[in-house]
C-alpha cells in the first residue's frame, strides 16, 4: 500500500474503527493522531493504535503520505484551511465526513482539490468515541468517495485500494449527491428520531410510555442516542436540503392524516404496501 504514514486528526468511532482495522491487518504503516483529547491520545496509544504517545503538530501530520480528518464536521473545515500551505508534496487529505458539500467548498476556494478525496463509510452506530471503535464496523458496507475535478486518478485507485483493505466496497460519486442521498437515509432519520423522543420525552409525565415502549419505539428511536454536538453540525452543514426534505415528510404526513381522518383505509394500505415493497426489494 502506498500509504505508510498515515495521519489522523481525531479518533473517534470511525478513526478508531480505521486504526483497528489497518492494525489487524497487520500492514507495515506507522498511525499518528492529533487529537484534542489527552483521553483519546492515551488510549490509542495504549491500545496499539497510534505511533506516538504525546500529541503531534498539525505540521507532521501534514507530512504523512494520508491525512483522515475524523473531527466533527465544522471542525474538519477549520482543520483543512490550517492545511493550506503546509501539506506534503504528494500528501492525499481525505475525511470521514456525513456531509460532503462544505468541505469540498473550502477545498475549492483553498486551491487544495488536487489533494482532497472526501470520504464517508456508511457504517456506524449510535455510540461515540474511540471505547466503541471496532475493526469490523466497515465489513460490506458501502464507503463513498467523492473525488475533485482535479483529484488524481493514481490518488483514486489507491484510496480505493485503501477502502477495501477496511473491508468496505467503495462507492465513487458526486459530492453534490451524496448529500441529497446522505440527507434522505440518515439526516432525516435522525431528525425524526430525535423529534420523535422528544415528543414521547414531552408527554411521558408518569413514566408509562417508557416503560411500555418495545421493539417499534425502540428500532425509531435508536439513533436519538447519537451525538448531539456531531448532529447539530451536520444539521448546519447540511441545512438546506435536510430541511427541505423535512418539508417533504411533513407533507406525507399530512397526506396520512387527511386519509385516518377520513377513514380511508384503503388509501393508508396503498401507501404502506408501496413502502412495504420498497423496503424488502432487493
């Protein structure tokens, strides 16, 4: 593999995941993190994850063969302009991002798109932090990678190479949509569940609908675990389509309640067998 230095600006679930993995594998390559947090810098280094056991300089991190920002999303565009100017000469940046837009906006107007790939595994879980990180999280899952109109092919080919060392299947596609997909399949979900919770958080004053939620509230409501911070910044990143999407539930709701109210049954069943089929279509 051509990357044998490779650095990480923050460790989380899916840096952590990343680390594992590539160590499991047992590759000739030296991992270096920067991260903010002397608890995540110890336990990496602890854990056999990281090279170095005090925390690097964003100018050495600069010099490894990958860069994977794996900060939350608005801090990854802080991390990419302190980047300008600093990188390597053959330096690839790459991040884990759930939005996609921004950053290859700050790429763009940074001059930095012969060096960037935006990247995004769609694999996770609820749970935040580099204690819940798991070198199989990327097994079949789909990784997308969304490269530059100046992005090298031999960059591509070997990021590629690189995603399926994780395990994964690389997705190539358009930044522009990955985030309208992005928002439909995951942003939204998560607004739901997040409202949904608050909801039930709302009227539950005697604690009875906690204590009788079973598996439907709990397959909604999983993801409203997630990160508060992590989600608010996706929310701002990706504002404008995820409301407008929003718009579009709202409507489909609506549609919904105008049929129970009429008690058309026949139209509520129209409506959940096209879903049905959709969601068991192979």
């Amino acid at each position: 593999m051509r990357f044998k230095k490779i650095g990480f600006i923050g460790m989380g679930l899916i840096g952590g995941s990343i680390a594992k993995k590539l160590k499991k594998e047992n590759i000739d390559i030296s991992l270096f993190l920067l991260s903010r947090s002397e608890r995540t810098l110890k336990c990496a280094y602890d854990s056999g994850l990281t090279d170095n056991s005090s925390n690097m300089t964003l100018e050495e991190i600069a010099k490894c063969d990958l860069v994977i920002l794996c900060a939350p999303v608005r801090s990854n565009l802080d991390y990419m302009r302190k980047l300008r100017g600093i990188l390597g000469e053959n330096t690839l940046v790459t991040d884990v991002g759930s939005t996609k837009s921004d950053i290859h906006a700050v790429a763009r107007e940074l001059l930095m798109e012969d060096h960037f790939i935006g990247g995004h595994p769609m694999a996770g879980t609820e749970k935040i932090g580099i204690d819940y990180s798991d070198p199989e999280l990327f097994f079949g899952a789909n990784y997308v990678l969304t490269p530059t109109e100046s992005s090298k092919e031999v960059d591509l080919e070997d990021l590629t190479g690189f995603v399926r060392i994780l395990g994964a299947k690389p997705l190539v596609i358009d930044y522009r949509r990955h985030d309208e997909a992005a928002s439909a399949i995951s942003h939204l979900p998560h607004m739901l569940s997040y409202a949904l919770t608050d909801l039930v958080r709302e009227m539950d004053n005697d604690g009875l609908m906690k204590k009788m939620a079973a598996g439907g509230f709990r397959d909604m409501t999983r993801v409203a675990s997630s990160s508060p911070q992590m989600w608010s910044n996706i929310c701002i990143s990706n504002g404008e389509i995820i409301s407008e999407q929003i718009d579009e539930f709202i409507d489909r709701l609506k549609m919904l309640q105008i049929y129970i109210d009429k008690g058309d049954s026949a139209a509520i069943e129209e409506i959940f067998t096209r879903a049905r089929d959709y969601k068991e279509k192979n």
